[in-house]
C-alpha cells in the first residue's frame, strides 16, 4: 500500500474504534503535507475510492484523515467504480485526468455474468499488460 496510486474500500466505514487498523493506515497512506513527496514520502496525487451504501458525509469524515486534498470518491454501487468502468487501467484512467488533463472513455465490466465469463472479458487486458 506504501506505493499505491489508489486505494479502494469496499463497505469499511473506518470506525474510530479501529485503532489498529486506522494506526496501520497512517504508516502506510501518509497524507500530503510538504511538496516534495521524494523527501516525505507522502501522498501527492493519490485517490481514495470508497464503496459503500453508509452516509456520504459521515463516510468523508471517516476517511478525510487520509483523503489528499479533493483526490477521492464516494459510491454506493460497485458498478459505478474507477476500478469498475476501468478494469485494470484504474491508474491509467487517474493520471489522465489530473496529470494529463485528459478524459478518457469507459471500458466498463460486464454485469450479470458468470466468473468465467468475467475471467475471459479480463483475459485480453491482462495480456496486454504482459507485452
């Protein structure tokens, strides 16, 4: 996670009584404070995904500690994810909208569909990502 681009949650609200797991995020998520994040190690353009049907409000006070600066989302349905409409090019779709100023089209998953299925749509994606 120290290297992550972006972080999905799936249905975790954060709770405060989740010391552990909230003490484990701050080690390995750093939020943005000075700029040059080779010194710091902290995030700079990182994106905080968060899938979960709780309310929005009290889900962004959950997460804000680790949110840098506008660089996050909020769902209630998976379907409507990054990792959802950009299977395996999440990251790609990221950089091109904040760093490269570009929109890019949706290339979302197949809903309805058995895991074979699911596996077999992916199957090109993953081969290019080997070439």
């Amino acid at each position: 996670m120290e290297k992550a681009f972006i972080f999905t949650i799936f249905g975790y609200s954060a709770p405060t009584t989740d010391t552990a797991a909230i003490d484990f995020m701050k080690k390995v998520w750093k939020k943005t404070g000075e700029r040059d994040w080779k010194k710091t190690g902290e995030r700079e353009l990182e994106e905080i995904e968060i899938i979960n049907i709780e309310n929005r409000d009290r889900l962004y006070a959950s997460w804000e500690p680790f949110i840098v600066r506008s660089h996050y989302r909020i769902y209630d349905k998976y379907f409507d994810s990054i990792m959802s409409n950009w299977p395996r090019r999440s990251c790609e779709k990221i950089w091109d909208q904040f760093a490269m100023l570009k929109l890019t089209d949706e290339n979302p998953q197949p809903k309805g569909v058995d895991l074979k299925t699911l596996q077999e749509w992916h199957l090109p994606l993953v081969k290019a990502e080997s070439e």
